[in-house]
C-alpha cells in the first residue's frame, strides 16, 4: 500500500476516473515526503534572453506563482541592478504566503543587499552560491577548493545573522569531485545553511548519474534537518528526468521555471516534475504542494507578459498536450478517457468544453467565469474587459476560454506605464498594380486623434510604417509571429514581435479576429514596452 502524504489543507479533485490532490503549499519540515517547489522564473527564468520584465509584471507573476502553491520564490538577484533590487524588495512586501529568495553571490556586499531586498518578507531567504568544480575554481574564480570553502563558510555565517533561511549552492556539481562536495556542504550546513543545493548548471549528467551523486551526498552529510534541493539545466534535454532521479535519491526541494524557461535551453519544467509527481504519488508516496488548477493560467500568463509562445508539443500546457487526431486514440477517448489520457485538462486548469460565454450573456457570467480561471479583476478592469468582449462576441460564433485569457492580458498590458498609443481604426487600399496605402488613425491618452497615411509592400507593413510616422518611433522588429488563440475560421489572432534593444529583448503582443489589428496592437504594445523600460533612446526616431 501507498503511503500517503498528510497535509493540513487539501481538496481531493474527481474528475472522471481520476482523483488529482490539490494542495495548498505546506510549511517548511512539516512532512519527509514532500517535494518542496523553489521556482526561479523571477530570477534563472528571467535571465533567458526574451524574457526580461519590468517591475509591475514581476509582481503579476508573483502574485500567481502564490497563487499555484509554489514554496519559494526566487524573485531576483538584488544586486545585479537597482531595477532588481526594487523588484524582489516589492514582491517581498506585496506577495503573501511563499517564501521570498534573494540571490547572492559569497560576498557581503551581495549577501547585505539581498538581505535588505527580502526584509519585508514574512518569510525570506538568502540564496547565496559559489562552485564546486576545479573548472569553475580554477577559470572563473580562480581560488583553491580551500579557499573557496572559507569563503562559503563565512558567506553562510553571515546570511544567518541577517535571516534565518539560508540556502547555499556550489554551482557544476556534476563535474565536480564527489568527496570535495561532501567537504563544502558539510561545512556550510554546520556553519547555519539550512538548504543544500545540488545542481546540473550546465545539464551535463544523466539520470542514474545523477540520482548516484545525489544519494552519494545524502548519505555522507551528516547534519540533521538539512533539505536537499537540486537545480537543473535542460541542455541535454533531460532537466525533468535528472530531477525527478534526484527526488528518488532523497532530494526533497526542487528548482525549476515555468514552461521551462531559463538560460540557454532552459531549467527544469515546473508543470512537468509537479505532474510526474503528482500523477505517481499514490504509488511513491511523494507529492508537492502545488495547486495543479492553476499551471494552465499561470503558463499563459508566462506567455502573455513576455510574448514568447510554449510550443504545441509541450507538456502538460501546449496546445495539442490533450488534442487527440488519430482515429484510434478518438475512439478510445470518447469511450473511456482513461485509454489515452493520464490526466485531465481540467486537472491542470484547462476548459474540456468549447463555448463558456456568448453575446447574449451578462457581466455577472463573465466575472464568473474569470474567477473560476483565477483571474480577478477590480471594477474598472472588469468593465473594460466586458466591452471588449461584448465586441468580440459580436465577431466570434464562440468565446472560448484562451479568449478570455487573451482579453485579461490586454487589459493587464494597456495599464503598463509607457506611450500609451491605442489604435482607434485603421483602413488599408491596394490594387494589383499599386502598392497598399493605409489610412491609421491613433489616441494618446486624453489627446485628439492623430491620423496618418503610409505605402509598404503589403496592408501590414503599410499600417506599421504609418504607425511609426504617427508615432514618431521606429522600432526594428527582429521576430514576428503569428497564432490561433482558438480553432475555426473566426478565431482571433495572436500577433507576436520582439526587438533587440540596448543587449535586451523585449516583446509586444496584440489579439484580434483581424491580423491586420492584431500587428498594430503588437507593435504598439512594443512602443510601450520600450517606453517603459527607459530605452527610447535607443529607439530611431522618425522623420516628422
């Protein structure tokens, strides 16, 4: 028989043949058996180019990461800029109930402004890391293992004297001598480290290597109380599965991004090792606090904020993970859903029916229906949000709930601080000699409409260029993207361009049944974008 995992808080999810634990997050040491979440989308995930938020859209995703049940939040490394600092300062005073981690390299300088950036926390975390691998002693920072032990020692004494949470990290791991790691973290653990990471920083090793090393360090570390967490890089591919072995040698905190992100191919998926885990834990008696419900939303609004799409395929969140074409697996599904599917859309937060509201419908729908999808709007959102959906609903047969989900983002980015330049209309005329000639008429908060007119060599390039006029900005666009948010020949359309600006990659996104609109709204959800990261220099201006 299953051990099965207590909790204080939890609602056992039927859906079907299946019955999905959803757990509200646990306080630290309460259980053996549990697999605490350390998301790093904040901090790891952030630093993927393509990634970068400002301010305002790190406490968004804070606040839904709260939201899923994750531990801790990474929410920055506080002294890489006064932008950081900022972000991991607010998210520790506004975002309740996980932990809040600052990174810090093993200085006082770094620790002291972690420390600092955390305080307001109700619970915080210094998250302070060196390496473990003659590579990275011997070419990066160019100390012996013993020095780089003192060094580690006296970095974990001093985070304990300014909190109570320290977690400690030796960074390559995995190509690192075993009996120096026992060493380092022995040392740090005795010196106030209360968790030991173990990570695969450059996603070398392989599972059963892995799940050896883990175990190898488990066994030989000899402080009680200690949590053994790992951190692992998907450059083979195998971030998840490395993981999930680590879990199985007795690691019991995992470091992981949502829908993957992170440097270079990315970390541990945090949809992923929560699901593996969740989907066996009857059989391993392991589970993790997250509120499954919640990945779907919290995945799209990953994907809204940076305007990097997950591909179709992905786990769990992508857009096919529970589409069924062949013949074979329709039948089987719509006889017993058990024959393909191991878990239910609805487990993860995803709608199994079409149509959730229509024209006809009222606010009172719409506010329900977003609160069930963990959305929350005030009032004013709530009635901005209804307009447009009314507008939607009078060019869709259907509303389907990714509509939703793209409405509330488009409400979320108009409120961001920057130009805030909407389109009032457009209109576009070609003929098959001549070149389109698009008429765009623009508003700028209270201002009187501006219109302008511009050729290009198709209707979006036309209402791009006069756009650029209007708004005195040219932004090189290095990436567009086009999607269907929905299925059928009505659906709106996801429009997606980024630019490379200043070393950094920002992104707009726009929504509409129009492809045309949908790029207009996506490049001036650029504009802003730009303005609000202070990088209008670096923005050619336009000839008046």
């Amino acid at each position: 028989m299953s051990k099965e995992i207590p909790n204080h808080r939890s609602t056992d999810v039927s859906v079907g043949a299946f019955t999905f634990r959803d757990d509200k997050a646990l306080e630290r040491n309460e259980m053996t058996d549990r697999v605490r979440i350390f998301d790093t989308t904040l901090r790891d995930g952030e630093q993927s180019p393509g990634f970068s938020m400002n301010i305002d859209e790190k406490i968004r995703m804070a606040s839904q990461l709260a939201r899923l049940g994750v531990d801790i939040i990474e929410a920055g490394f506080p002294i890489a800029s006064p932008g950081d600092f900022e972000a991991v300062r607010r998210i520790a005073t506004e975002v309740k109930g996980p932990i809040i981690a600052g990174l810090a390299r093993i200085t006082e300088k770094d620790i002291d402004r972690a420390a600092d950036a955390v305080a307001p926390a109700e619970r915080r975390r210094i998250h302070t890391f060196s390496s473990g691998s003659d590579i990275h002693l011997e070419h990066m920072l160019r100390i012996s293992r013993d020095e780089n032990l003192r060094r580690s020692v006296k970095a974990v004494v001093h985070a304990r004297s300014r909190v109570d949470d320290v977690e400690y990290s030796a960074q390559d791991t995995t190509r690192s001598d075993r009996d120096y790691l026992v060493d380092l973290y022995t040392a740090v653990a005795e010196a106030g480290a209360l968790t030991l990471n173990i990570p695969d920083t450059v996603g070398y090793t392989m599972p059963h290597e892995y799940e050896e090393l883990i175990r190898y360090i488990v066994e030989r570390v000899k402080v009680p109380g200690v949590i053994f967490s790992v951190h692992c890089h998907n450059d083979l591919g195998l971030a998840v599965a490395n993981s999930l072995a680590a879990v199985r040698a007795g690691a019991r905190q995992v470091e992981c991004t949502i829908n993957g992100i992170g440097e270079r191919a990315g970390n541990c998926s945090l949809e992923e090792i929560a699901m593996a885990l969740r989907v066996h834990s009857k059989a391993t008696g392991i589970d993790t606090g997250i509120v499954s419900t919640e990945i779907y939303n919290t995945s799209r609004l990953l994907t809204s904020i940076t305007g990097v799409p997950v591909q179709p395929n992905k786990a769990i969140v992508g857009d096919n993970a529970f589409a069924h074409e062949s013949g074979i697996h329709q039948d089987g599904v719509l006889k017993a859903r058990a024959t393909y599917e191991i878990m239910t859309p609805e487990s993860v937060g995803r709608s199994s029916h079409k149509m959730v509201l229509g024209k006809h419908s009222g606010k009172h729908a719409l506010q329900d229906r977003l609160k069930a999808m963990g959305f929350e709007p005030s009032e004013v959102q709530l009635n901005t949000v209804f307009e447009n959906f009314k507008l939607l609903a009078d060019k869709k047969k259907e509303v389907f709930d990714e509509d939703l989900v793209a409405l509330m983002a488009d409400e979320s980015e108009s409120v961001e601080v920057g130009d805030d330049w909407k389109l009032v209309s457009y209109s576009v005329l070609s003929g098959s000699t001549s070149a389109p000639e698009a008429t765009v008429i623009l508003v700028r908060d209270s201002q009187p409409p501006v219109t302008g007119k511009a050729s290009g060599d198709g209707p979006v390039d036309a209402v791009l260029k006069a756009i650029r006029d209007l708004t005195g900005k040219t932004i090189d666009i290095d990436t567009y993207q086009l999607k269907a948010i929905t299925g059928g020949t009505d659906a709106q359309g996801e429009v997606a361009v980024s630019a490379r600006l200043g070393g950094r990659t920002l992104t707009g996104q726009g929504r509409s049944t129009d492809i045309i609109e949908a790029s207009a709204k996506a490049y001036l959800a650029l504009i802003r974008r730009v303005s609000a990261n202070n990088m209008t220099d670096l923005v050619m201006k336009s000839e008046p």
